[in-house]
C-alpha cells in the first residue's frame, strides 16, 4: 500500500510511521517534506501540486486550511482518503464531496505524537479493506480506536480541547511565581498541565480556539464567579462538582 501525506509536521511524520508500504509527504515547505521523509524508512517527497495517485491520501494539515487541502488532493487518493485534522464532521462532508467512490474515514489521535499511544477518535464515512488496515496498525501499535459519530466528536472537543486549554491558559496568564516550597497539590497538577499545553505549537491551540471556541464559554463562567455573592458562589461551587 502507497501512501501520501500532505502535511509534514508531527502527526504527519507519526501518521506516516504507522503505514506499512511506501509513504511519500507533501508540505507547502519542500525542506519540511525533506526531512519528514528522511525520519521514515523508504520515505520520499512528493510534489504538492503533482497528480501522481496513491493507494492512500492521508490530509495532516492544520485544521482552517483543511477542506481547501481536501479538494485539491482528493483526485490523487485511488483506494481511500483518510484525514487527521482534528475535526470531523466538515472533513467527511468534503471527502463525500470530492471523493465519493474511495474509503473515506476521519482519525482524531486525542494526544500529541510525543505522547503516544493512546486514544484515536474515527469516524468512518465509507469503510472498506484499506479503512481496516489502518485502524488495525493503530491497534498493533497500542492505541485504542474509539468509534464515534463525527458530530458527537465535534461536540466534545468543544469541551475536551477548547474550554480545558482555555482554562490551563488563562491560570497561566493569571499566575503570579510562587515559591517553589508553597505549592500545593492542586497548584502543582495546574502547572504541570500550564507546561503541558505551553509546549507545543501556539497556531495549533489558535486552531483549536478558532474551531472549537472555549474562550467564550469560559468568560461567562469567569464572570459568574466574579459577580457571585457568598451564597451563589456556593451554589456555583456545587453546580461545579
């Protein structure tokens, strides 16, 4: 099985680790594709606006840039085309459209690359030998595969990504150095999450943001608690529970 991976960072190098034949990456940064293939055994780089098909298209492109990305490279995906951008109801709807007579299927890896395995969202819109393979590579390299319907998945990421990266945000913009013996349990878990989220690429969590929108949510629970007498602030502090 052949494959393409349009877009080169860290999930496209751990997408096209877990592929079993050739894999060939494309990136609007040529050196980025270079080096992404070099990271893979018989890797190579592949032309963005070339027409060359493959058994496999794999999108692993951020997620505003997505649906543009899905339309100029569906024409090349012969068996099946597969993304891996974080959301999934748009990203199936577009595959649908563009490449109706593939496998199409949405992978959402609920952990960054340096942290696997773990969790893997899918989505299937056409399922099909190439749709199995896959999954079955994810579930040999100790993830676990969990089925879900695109627009619950969506749903939730409001919550799991957008409202809890907003949160470790904000405690991070809000917190004043403590001395290192004054910490508590809880301020201590905190800041281990505040270095977690801090660590990885700001325009992924703005894509995150911009998506899935958890800043709104979290400004009206701020402000809740800021305009919360004692007796609401309890109520609050129960409803939080």
């Amino acid at each position: 099985m052949d494959a393409l991976i349009v877009g080169s960072g860290a999930v496209g190098r751990w997408v096209g680790a877990r592929f079993d034949g050739s894999v060939s990456f494309a990136d609007a940064d040529r050196e980025t594709a270079e080096s992404a293939a070099a990271e893979v055994a018989g890797g190579s780089v592949a032309d963005l606006e070339g027409t060359e098909a493959y058994d496999v298209v794999a999108i692993a492109v951020p997620i505003r840039v997505t649906p543009t990305v899905i339309r100029a490279q569906a024409s090349r995906a012969e068996g099946a085309i597969v993304d891996f951008t974080g959301s999934m109801t748009e990203p199936l709807a577009v595959m649908e459209e563009t490449a109706s007579a593939v496998e199409r299927v949405s992978f959402h890896p609920l952990f960054a690359p340096e942290h696997a395995p773990g969790r893997i969202a899918k989505s299937v819109g056409k399922g099909g030998p190439i749709v199995d393979e896959i999954t079955r590579s994810f579930v040999e390299a100790g993830n676990t595969v969990v089925p879900v319907e695109p627009a619950v998945h969506d749903d939730a990421m409001g919550t799991v990504q957008g409202r809890v990266h907003a949160a470790v945000l904000a405690f991070g913009l809000a917190a004043d150095p403590v001395p290192e013996k004054l910490g508590t349990p809880v301020y201590e878990e905190l800041q281990a999450l505040r270095e977690r989220v801090t660590s990885g690429e700001p325009g992924v969590y703005a894509d995150i943001q911009e998506t899935f929108d958890g800043i709104e949510a979290l400004q009206e629970a701020i402000d809740q608690l800021a305009q919360a007498d004692r007796a609401e602030f309890e109520a609050l502090y129960d409803d939080a529970g």
